[in-house]
C-alpha cells in the first residue's frame, strides 16, 4: 500500500530527503526535485501529490494549484509564501502552512553581521587587501567606519526577527526606534524600544534601517525612493 505522498518541487540540500524519511517513516513517500517552475515536475507527479513541501523557488501558482488533485496541504519550509497563491489554494480548499520560527536567530544574526560589515569597513578592507596587502594596508581608506554604541537603529517590523535583531543591537549600545502599525500596545516598552507613529518619523531618525517585514501587497516596494530621500 502506498504511503502518503509528499512531493517537494525545489529542495534546497544535496541528500534525498534523508531528514524527512527518517522523521516520517515508513507511512511517508517523500519524491524530491530540484525545479524551477513546476512545468519541471511530471504532471501525474503533482495529479497525485497528497501534499507539497515547499522552499522558495518554484512559485505555487494558480496553473500549478490546478493540477493537484489530491493534494490537502502546501507546507512551506520557511517563514515568507509571497510565492504562494493563497487565493487559488483556498478556493482548491488546499490548507498553506509555514514555519513561523524558521531562521530567526539565522536573520537577526546576518543582518547584524551586515551591519558590522558596513559600519566597519570591512568590505573595503577585504577587497583592498586582496588587490595589495602591502600597498592598502591603510585604515583610513574605509570612510565609512564608525562606532555603533549610541548611534539609533530603526527597525521596521518589530516581530519575532525584529525583535531579536533589536535585542543584538542593543547589546552593541545602539538607541533603538521601531515602526509597527500592527505590534500590540506596550510591545515596545518589554523590548525596550522607542515606538515612531510613522516610517517617515522612523526613517528620518535613525542611523540604520533594518526591515524586517512580510514581503505582502501592503510592504513591497515600501523602501522607495521618497524612503530614502525621508
């Protein structure tokens, strides 16, 4: 008897689902691809999906929908499904799920150790040293270093990952400033942060913008140019 299928499009590692088999043992029948649009995947493939765990590369749209008879779950491995038609999921009665904690502390971790990278130099430093060691090793050709203890950090969207990136700027004595139309009252005072009433307050303020959003209707393109003029 076969077991229940789950067809992953666009895994993201080199082995074959060995995680997953392990976790779901013999009732689960993983098939693995590595696409990039799901004209890729055979069609009879996706007719007898039972469910669909999804990274990020092949999008789930409304033609793709179409043909998952079976289908009852779209699982996303991650936190974003900007490329997930919810609309064509919902009318198939296709439940989507993500992965609310999935690379918090991964996040909050890089965008500190970019903002590291900027603030002290070390971009310029790297690529002058590569060019000539002897000839660069120079600290003033790096304009841009500075300390980051009292300079303010404006994070947009203060959720799970903006929070911890303000949690690690705070460790590096940086003022911190949050824009949030939809964080709940007093959020702000337990991280310890300085609520702005809107971006441009917030944009206008800060030394360093983190954005840390759901990429939706409302928050795509919402860094422009009159963001960046703010």
């Amino acid at each position: 008897m076969a077991g229940f299928r789950v067809v992953i499009p666009d895994a993201r590692y080199k082995d074959d689902a060995a995680v997953e088999r392990a976790i779901g043992g013999s009732g689960f029948d993983f098939e693995v691809h590595r696409a990039r649009t799901h004209r890729e995947i055979p069609e009879a493939s996706l007719r007898n999906a039972d469910a669909l765990l999804v990274w990020n590369t092949v999008p789930i749209s409304r033609e793709m929908v179409g043909l998952l008879d079976n289908c009852r779950l779209v699982m996303r491995a991650g936190v974003g499904f900007d490329h997930i038609d919810l609309s064509a999921c919902a009318e198939a009665a296709i439940p989507v799920c993500n992965t609310p904690d999935y690379g918090t502390s991964e996040v909050a971790d890089h965008a500190m150790a970019l903002l590291l990278c900027l603030r002290r130099g070390l971009f310029t430093y790297q690529s002058d040293m590569i060019r000539d060691a002897e000839a660069n090793f120079d600290f003033s050709r790096a304009g841009l270093v500075g300390r980051l203890r009292g300079r303010t950090m404006g994070i947009v969207g203060l959720g799970r990952i903006g929070t911890a990136t303000a949690l690690r700027a705070k460790a590096f004595g940086m003022k911190l400033a949050a824009f949030d139309p939809y964080l709940s009252e007093g959020q702000e005072i337990a991280v310890g942060v300085e609520r702005m009433k809107s971006l441009e307050d917030l944009l206008g303020l800060a030394d360093v913008v983190s954005v840390h959003t759901p990429l939706t209707d409302e928050t795509r393109g919402l860094i422009d140019a009159q963001a960046l003029a703010a």
